[in-house]
C-alpha cells in the first residue's frame, strides 16, 4: 500500500507502521500489528479521525474526561459567583461515586440507557437510598450535557437517562423551640452556644459563621454584616437585628465567642457531632447548622414578617426559599396567622398610637403575634446555667412591651 508520497504502510521488523496526514502535516505511527490487513484497518481509522477531529476526540473521550471537565466547568462559575464551593464539593463527591461503580476509563461512546439501568439496579443492590442515586444521575446527566456542547459526545441524554428518575427533593422542616433552645444551649459550651445563637439570631449559613468578624455586628446591636458564599445574592449582606430574641441572641453570641485575631469565632471541626450530643443531652429531636439558620426564618415568620422582608435577610433573591424550606409555618402557626390578618383587615384590632402602627391587643410589634406564639410565654427565662443566665425580661420601651427572650446581653 502506497501514495504519493511513498509508503503508507511500512514493516519494521515484524510490525507494521502506517503514515497519515492531519492538516497537512505527515505523521507515521506503529499499528502494533503483525497483520498487514489488521494494520490497514487500525490506519483507516486515523485516517478518518484526522479528517474529522470531533469524531477522533468522541471516539477517545472517557467518563474521568466527562467528569473532570464538569467539575472544572463548577469551579470556574463559582469563581464567577454563580455557584458555591458546597456545589463544586457536590460535584466531586458525585463524580466519584460515578467513577468508583462505572470505572474511569468507560468510553462515552459505550455509554447508553443499558448501562445507566444497570448503574441503578446495582446502587439500589448496594443500598442507596432513592434520592441519593438520583443526585449521581443527575451528575452523570450534566456531565453529558456538557460533553454534547463540547463536542465530546454524540449521544442524546434522553435516550440514555431514565424518565421519572430526577431527584425528588424534600426540604427538612426542622426548627428550634424556644423551649428546646433553652434546653440546648447550657448542653454547650459557652462558646459553641455563642455560635448556636449567631446563627439563629442572623440567619447566617455555616460558611458564614467563619467568616464573621467582630466589626461585623452594629455597636448599638441593630445591623450585623454576613459574609455569604453561595451566589452573588448571598454575598456581604446587612442583616437587620430588629427583634428582641435577635439583639439578646446576638449579644450573648458577642460575649462569648472565642475568635482570634478579629474573627468572632474559633473553629468549630465536629458541629454535627455535638450538635447531636447536646441535642440529645437536652432531650429534643437533633438540630443541623442548617436548622438553626431554618429557626431564623421561622421565627420571623411565625411572630408575622413577611417572606419578602425575610428573604433579604437570608441571602435569597425572593420569598420562595422562605416560603418552601425556611420559613415554612406549622398548620397552627398558618391557622393563628390567617385568623390574625383576617381580624387586622376587619378592623377588629385596635392601631397603636404613635410610629407603631397597628398591632395586636397583645402589644406585638408585628402587629400578628407575641412572644407565646412562638412557643415562649416566658422567654428564655428558665434558663439557669451560667453560659445563659437568666433575669432579664424586656420592659417597655421603643416597642409595644413583649415577652420574649429573658437572656441579659452581657455586651450593654
């Protein structure tokens, strides 16, 4: 077999070495076949790959390929602000898991609805749970997307990706008590309540909490700056410290945080871990950091604010994360808020006179409910240990006089 320009293929010793142009340019390769036929074959192919480089590129892209460019995709829009570094984490563990049952060296090419099939029966073999197999599907189905963009792959996600199979998210609805915060905070230590109360006062997420800083927090405890991560929603953003369980949660937090060199607090490594232990020491259902930033917006909403005052306050760009997942009322919560906006609008309440505007009989200042109907006729007033002491119970003031939190902020 020969052209033009001499030999196509040609033997050294036993093996056979084919030459072929890519742009013009003359390459000679070994076969690696003693075969002249099988030699011609193997040549064919480069020949074809070098006329046509996205077939090449598809005919060698592998799974570890896939992967690792969707998680370099990630990483590059989180640095842009679009996404998180949790995201990015997301989608390496994932990845992983893909790579570990799959193998990384699995052609995309071979890649069908067969595989994935198999893929499932075998995770559900291994135990994973439903929602779990569907977040490595959902991986696995945008690292597709991205290779089809890049021309890495041929395939059609529909056709190799199960219907009816994306993850079925189920928000958590777990919150505080007032009553369970004063079972939960003398199971800590001082400093670790002080970051328990942080984030229930603000409404900051854990990335935050490590962020904070003592300049942070407004001297007269009215504002308190967090330093979000997640998108560009969530970054630096002014809380407001408007209620009086906030400023005495806040103010405790400012007394006995243990940060160094201007951060507010020392690093915390095992949170879920004695998160649990206090949690089951104090005799309530477990708590996650996350929970504690679900007791910001709940108890907002359960005292009458609206989700589109909240959801500002939490780092979102609009009510429907407070509605769904943070701020989410119980069924006697909802009842008591409707009966009260029913009975604000039938003109049945009296108006506050003064700034105050209208409010409750009670003398709530959002005008909906009092400190009891967060489940706290006393405050925090039972609270004995000497991380929380108790003895202070708001008076009259500024706002219509409450009952609430009984925490003295060390701070004033």
């Amino acid at each position: 077999m020969s052209g033009p320009s001499g030999p196509r293929l040609t033997r050294r010793g036993r093996t056979w070495y084919g030459a072929f142009y890519i742009g013009g340019v003359r390459h000679i390769r070994s076969t690696k076949c003693t075969d002249r036929k099988a030699a011609a074959t193997i040549l064919a192919q480069w020949e074809r790959d070098g006329a046509d480089p996205d077939r090449a590129a598809q005919d060698q892209a592998t799974l570890n390929d896939a992967l690792e460019l969707l998680v370099r995709d990630r990483a590059s829009q989180a640095l842009a602000g679009k996404r998180s570094e949790q995201t990015v984490a997301f989608y390496k563990k994932k990845a992983g898991v893909l790579l570990h049952h799959l193998g990384r060296d699995l052609r995309l090419g071979r890649i069908d609805a067969r595989i994935v099939d198999d893929y499932i029966e075998k995770r559900r073999f291994d135990g994973a749970a439903e929602n779990t197999i569907a977040k490595e599907l959902a991986t696995l189905r945008a690292a597709l997307k991205l290779c089809k963009r890049r021309k890495l792959w041929a395939g059609d996600v529909q056709a190799v990706m199960p219907v009816g199979f994306e993850t079925q998210y189920q928000p958590r609805k777990r919150f505080l008590t007032v009553p369970e915060m004063q079972r939960l905070l003398p199971q800590l230590t001082s400093k670790y309540a002080a970051v328990v109360a942080f984030i229930v006062a603000t409404g900051a997420d854990w990335s935050a909490v490590a962020r904070a800083t003592r300049d942070d927090v407004a001297s007269d405890l009215t504002m308190c700056t967090i330093h979000g991560s997640k998108n560009r929603h969530r970054r630096d953003r002014l809380v407001p410290i408007a209620t009086h369980e906030q400023r005495t949660l806040l103010g405790y937090a400012l007394a006995h945080a243990d940060g160094v060199g201007g951060a507010l607090f020392g690093p915390w490594i095992n949170v879920r871990r004695d998160l649990r232990g206090a949690c089951a020491r104090a005799g309530v259902p477990p708590v996650s950091p996350n929970d504690l930033r679900r007791t910001f917006g709940t108890w907002l909403r359960k005292q009458g604010v609206d989700p589109s005052l909240i959801a500002p306050a939490m780092g979102h760009a609009d009510s429907r994360m407070v509605e769904r997942v943070y701020g989410h009322l119980p069924p006697e919560d909802l009842r008591s808020q409707i009966a009260a906006a029913v009975s604000v609008h039938a003109g049945l309440l009296p108006v506050c006179s003064g700034n105050e505007g209208p409010c409750c009989a009670s003398g709530s200042i959002t005008g909906v409910s009092d400190g009891s109907k967060i489940d706290a006729p006393d405050g925090l007033g039972g609270l004995t240990s000497p991380q929380f002491p108790a003895g202070f119970v708001r008076g009259d003031g500024i706002e219509p006089p409450t009952r609430g939190f009984s925490i003295p902020c060390s701070t004033n």
